[in-house]
C-alpha cells in the first residue's frame, strides 16, 4: 500500500470501498472487531472463501476482494444494517469517557499511562507473533485493559517470521519453517514524522548502530507498540534481530532482549510517551529498567545507586516461570560483549553491573539472570497463580537473605482470560438471553453467572452439540489438508471423512508439546488406553494440538508418539492431531470439547490458561492440581468433583516415573468409573443431565473468577495505583 504522509492506512484502505463500505476500513485497522458481536459475519460474508485465504486478516481480505464485489455487498441492506450497528457500537465504546478505570484510578492517566512489556502478544490469528500462553495472556491483557478504560501502551517486537510453523512428516516427526509478514498487508501502521520519514531511534549492539523503527497496532482504546530492525539501512544480522521469536541462540536472544527492553524506553520516548508505570511481564524486557535509570541519570545528573529507588517505585514484575532453569541467562563473557560500553553510561564498573544480575552475590561465575535484576529494580512482584507465588517465593528466597520465605516480597495474582474472545458466539447469544444484552460487561459478577442455573439443560446441551460439530468439521478440514500435503494415499484422505463422532465424548489436550506437560500421559498404558478409545458402545475421542520447542527433541518424539497412535487401525477415526496450532484452532477446541484434559508434572505449570477458556464454553477441566486448578477445583464432602476432576488428587513425589504411573492410574480410574459413565447417562432425548449440571457447575464457579477482567483490576488495585478502593463492591455493583 502507499504510503501518503497526511492519510492514515484506514482513511487511504477506506478511499478504495464503495461509499457504504468505508466504515470497514475503521473496524479493519481496530483488533476490536476481533471480539465484538458480530465478529464472525463482518467480513468473513464479504468474501469466505478468501477471508480462509487471508487467515482471517481482515486488511489483507479487502484488499484483495474485486471490486465487484464489494459492490455487490454494498447494496445488500441486512449487510448495511449489520455494518451500521458494528460501527455504531465501535464509535460509542472509542468515545466512552466513563469507564472502570477512570473511575476508580484517576491517577492513572493517558499523558502517563501504564507501560506493558513482552516479548510476544497473542491478539489473534492474523497478527503472528506469538507461540503460546504467554502471549495469548498478554493479548487478553491489552484487551481487558481496552475494555476497563485502563490508560496502557503494549510494548513487543514486530518479528518479520514470528514463530516457526509446523508440518508433521509421514513418519510423524515435527517439521519446522517459517513464513514472512507481510506487514504492510496487516492492520498495522508504521509510525511516521509529519514529513512520512519514519520515526526511529538508535540502538549500540555491541559495536553497531541498530536503527529500529515502530509499528502501531490498535487494540480497541489501548495502542500496541511493535519494535522492527529490518530496515535497510541495517546490517543484515541487525535487520534479522526481529526476524524470527525465541529462535536463535544465546547472541540472538540478548540482542532480541536489549531491543525489547532498552529499545521499548527509547521508543517511547521517541513518541513523548512518559510512562507512570513499567509492567515487566516475565524477564525478557528486564533491560528497560537500566535504561530508565540511565535517562534519569542523564536528566538530573545524580549516580545510578540515587536513581534506583526512583526506578523501583515506578516498576512491577510478573514472573511465569516456576523452575530456575526456565529464566533467561547469560554468562559474564556474553555481558562483556554487549554491554562493556554500557555500563560506563549508568556510572558502574564491571562488578557493580554484573551483580544487578547475580543470584549470588560474590560468585565470580555467576551468570547474569534477567529475573533477579527484574526483582531488585522493582517495586513489586508476582506469580500467575497461588501457587506459583509460593512456588516463587521459595525459589528467590537466596535474593532475600534476611527475610524468610514467607517474607520474600513476591504475591501473586492469578491468569484469567478475555471472556469476549474466547466465549463462541453462539453460548454468547445463550448468555444474552438469560443474563442480558450486557452479560459481557458483568463477567466479574458471581450473582450473574448463577443464571446459568435458568438455562433448560435442552438449550445448553444443544448449543453444545454445535460446537462440537463446528470442532470435528474444523478437524477434519486441518488433518484432510496435511495428508494431502504429505502426499498420503488416497484411501488414507478419504478416510477423514470418518474422522471423530460430534455425539460421541471428546476430550482435548492441546498446549507445547514440552515433556513436563506430559501430552501422551493418557496413553501410557497402551491396552488399557486401547480399550477405552475403541470401546463400541461408549467411545473416547482425543483431538491432540501443540508444537515442541525446535530445539526440544524429547517434545518432538511425543508428537510422534501421538502419531502413531493417530494410525492405530482399531482407533485411527478416534484420535487426531491438528498441526500448526494457532489461535483460530484454539478458539474451536476450547468452545467445542467436552473434557479438557491437562497433566503436566507438579507444580511446574505456572498458572495456565486454556482451560479457564473451556469454562466459558460450558467444557469440563479433567487436569493435575498445579497452577489456576488449585483455586478452580471444587469438590463435595465425599472428595467427589462438582465442576471438574482432579488427577492424582494430592498425590506427589519426587521419582518422576512413579508419578506418572501414580497419574495415568488416576485418569484411567476417571475415565472408566466418573467420566465415562457421566457422558453417557442420557436420557430418552439424548441429554446427559447429571452431565450438563458439571458443564453449569464449571461455568457458574469458574467464569467470574478466571477472567482477564478481575485480573487487570487487581493489577490496578495491587500495582498500578495500590490503595484503591476494593474491587469487589465495584464490579459487583458498576457495569465495566
């Protein structure tokens, strides 16, 4: 697209639509479309086929649609009145000035908003630069915040590839390649001076000048900066610093993190942003806190040690790491490379500079850990999770040598999702009827969610039903493609057209395949497993997603496993695996599954999200208690679950090949005694009704607590502007 200085890329893409489409344009350059109401039909009816095409990139679609037929949608009034009522509602919620935030924080304001950085932001689909659930919490962050009114400015890194794709082979061995962005045909706009020269600023990487330009992505009221080296006016191993996300080795990733970190406060100041608040989201952008320090010095020429407190009071720090070996690094030798000329600006010799980093002070070979410099230059800290805070507490307790561990200062605050994104629309239209048009705005409210209650179990179990046929048609599509991709049989593609039964159960596991999260856990015992798949009168159905580490060969063999057993031929129509998980197949399984199954070893999972997404959806988590399934679980007197179940209960210890056996005798003892019989308790309709008061059950309890909403007000409440007035009366009482 060119480029006119004086016209943003919304006005020029809307001066190419018919009169009555130029609104689109609008709602294309705005992630707001992505969890409005009428998501799916605004520009999917324009043109289906190519929106598949486009991945769902709402830019790239209009851009590439004939003229024709625009117009021909143009003059379709059901259409027009759709549009009009998206724009309608888009321009009220841009213009809303009595928001949550504003009235409850005043303190935090759009001339000093909170800054949020991370490493990778999962928006949506057509935006790729993220791998996984840190991402997707950080892009439901951006979203709660837009809808809370929450004056915040995302800070990320525009990767040209973004995170590797995955192809399966025949042998079921993970592939890895990747595909450029084409960032011009994204709803992106690259930040420009008022002569169109594109704003930058410079960056030493070790000997070399970096140029680094910025990118803005909306994401409804809250504006979501992206930093890219790739300019020509960049060495080529500068302009690949942003090339692909947590690829490359040690060198790459120190670069990726000095232009997340130093680079995102260069860039805001650059745009006369002036943060009251830095937002670490894990360790990644740690290096920001010595480039607030080194502006603060250069501004009122005091030394590093006086400026420090003034750094801490203005920075928090979300760690979401659970093991010491999962926090970024680096050795001392790697420091001296990049930043031997750096230090000099903060005042510090070698040691001093070092020892920021150090988890023991003192030990000459130490290495420089990004999250031990993220807890002593902030303010405060927390875990994901209750119990990832005290997980924490007890890992850096060696930072804190005078306090027991109890008294590290780490809290927490638990993950949640964006329930607007992750409901279907379709148990979003049920909400509506039975909690009002506005139930998206209440989903803190635990008096609202009991109305699920109203619900007649024929109009959940229906709506369900959908879903899970909407899941199997998506399968099918995905595993029919990457057969005939690999160039497989004849025979072996037109058998998908018997994979999965939608009235059958179907359980889902999809995350990184990443061998503590044990994703062949369920077939461990192969006759046993075999048994339960191929049972003819009562049948278990597994849809498998995840990609493994590219690095990670252990991860890779799973899948493969996994993949075996896909061509199992007694259960080769039970069991599927969708290749190159992404957010739009997320969205089908957690809105489609009947069980949601979860197992990684204890208490390695931070927190976790995707099963907070299934409970929306009126699916049933079946997980270990590790992580949000600690505080979400409820169980009655007789240890029996009301809103889920619990493997291996509290069952834990240290031999791992003990706890595995101890936790796949704990699921097979699930499936075949509750789960099972559960599922096919029907009545003469078909309606499992002992079933679907668990799926009202996981919603009613789960849903005001595990959302994105709640989680963000305790951030406003806890570390944006402490001393707020509780939250709870607020959301109970006040529409969001």
């Amino acid at each position: 697209m060119d480029y006119n200085p004086s016209v943003s890329p919304a006005a020029q893409l809307g001066a190419k639509l018919p009169l009555p489409l130029k609104r689109l344009a609008d709602l294309a350059y705005n992630y707001w479309w992505s969890w409005a109401s009428d998501r799916i039909a605004i520009f999917q009816n324009i043109h289906p086929e190519e929106w598949q095409r486009c991945n769902h990139n709402p830019v790239a679609l209009l851009e590439a649609v004939s003229f024709d037929r625009l117009t021909q949608v143009a003059e379709d009034p059901q259409y027009l009145k759709r549009l009009n009522a998206t724009v309608t509602q888009f321009d009220r919620y841009m213009a809303e000035q009595n928001t949550w935030a504003n009235r409850v924080a005043p303190r935090i304001s759009i001339e000093h908003p909170v800054s949020y950085f991370c490493a990778e932001f999962g928006i949506h689909e057509s935006l790729p630069i993220y791998s996984g659930g840190l991402g997707i919490l950080a892009g439901d962050h951006l979203k709660s915040a837009s809808d809370l009114g929450v004056p915040l400015v995302g800070v990320g890194l525009m990767y040209r590839q973004g995170y590797f794709r995955q192809r399966l082979s025949r042998s079921g061995w993970q592939e890895d390649y990747y595909v450029d962005n084409q960032f011009d045909r994204l709803p992106l706009e690259l930040i420009r001076d008022p002569q169109g020269e594109p704003i930058t600023f410079d960056l030493q990487v070790r000997q070399r000048t970096v140029h680094v330009q910025i990118w803005k992505a909306m994401i409804g009221r809250v504006k979501l900066f992206l930093l890219d080296t790739d300019r020509a006016d960049n060495d080529p191993i500068d302009r690949w610093l942003t090339g692909h996300l947590y690829g490359g080795n040690q060198e790459t990733r120190i670069a990726q993190e000095i232009v997340l970190g130093i680079g995102g406060v260069r860039a805001l100041e650059a745009l006369e942003i002036a943060p009251s608040v830095y937002h670490l989201n894990e360790g990644h952008a740690a290096f920001c806190l010595l480039e607030v320090a080194r502006q603060d010095m250069q501004k009122t020429g005091k030394s590093f040690y006086d400026v420090e407190a003034g750094v801490r009071d203005r920075s928090i720090f979300t760690t979401h790491t659970p093991v010491p070996a999962g926090h970024d690094v680096f050795s001392a030798d790697l420091m001296d490379s990049f930043f031997a000329s750096y230090w000099p600006q903060l005042k510090l010799d070698r040691e001093q500079f070092l020892a920021l980093g150090a988890r023991r002070l003192g030990d000459p070979w130490e290495p420089f850990g990004m999250t031990p410099l993220a807890l002593r230059m902030t303010r405060a800290a927390n875990g994901v999770s209750e119990l990832h805070g005290q997980v924490s507490r007890k890992m850096w307790t060696v930072l804190y040598p005078r306090s027991t561990e109890d008294q590290v200062p780490i809290g927490h605050i638990t993950n949640g999702v964006h329930a607007r994104t992750w409901t279907a629309p379709l148990m979003a239209d049920l909400f509506a009827q039975y909690f009002g048009e506005d139930w998206s705005r209440h989903v803190v409210d635990p008096q609202m969610w009991a109305k699920v209650e109203d619900i007649p179990a024929a109009e959940l179990w229906e709506r369900h039903l959908i879903l899970k046929e909407r899941l199997v048609a998506h399968t099918r599509l995905r595993v029919r493609n990457s057969r005939q991709n690999r160039g497989e049989d004849h025979w072996q593609i037109q058998a998908v057209d018997n994979l999965l039964d939608p009235r059958a159960l179907i359980i889902g596991f999809a995350r990184r395949f990443s061998p503590y999260k044990r994703g062949d856990l369920i077939l461990r015992d192969f006759d046993r497993a075999l048994r339960l798949l191929g049972d003819s009168d009562r049948p278990v159905q597994i849809v498998f997603s995840g990609k493994a580490h590219p690095a990670d060969e252990e991860g890779k063999r799973i899948i493969q496993r996994v993949m075996e057993w896909c061509r199992h031929p007694s259960i080769q129509n039970r069991v599927a695996f969708v290749e190159d998980y992404d957010i739009f197949t997320a969205q089908k399984l957690v809105q489609g599954v009947d069980v949601w199954l979860n197992n990684p070893r204890r208490p390695l999972e931070a927190s976790g999200t995707s099963g907070q997404k299934v409970c929306f959806n009126g699916g049933i988590n079946c997980s270990v208690l590790d992580g949000w399934w600690c505080e979400g679980y409820q169980a009655d007197a007789n240890g029996q679950g009301i809103n889920g179940w619990a493997i291996g209960e509290d069952a834990h210890t240290s031999d791992q090949e003990l706890q595995d056996r101890i936790d796949s005798e704990s699921l097979y003892r699930l499936l075949e005694t509750e789960i099972i019989p559960l599922y096919y308790d029907q009545d003469a309709e078909g309606i499992p009704q002992n079933w679907v008061r668990m799926m009202k059950a996981s919603i009613r309890t789960n849903a005001p607590l595990f959302n994105t909403d709640r989680m963000v007000a305790d951030y406003v409440a806890k570390m944006y502007a402490p001393g707020v007035e509780s939250i709870d009366p607020i959301f109970a009482s006040v529409p969001l």
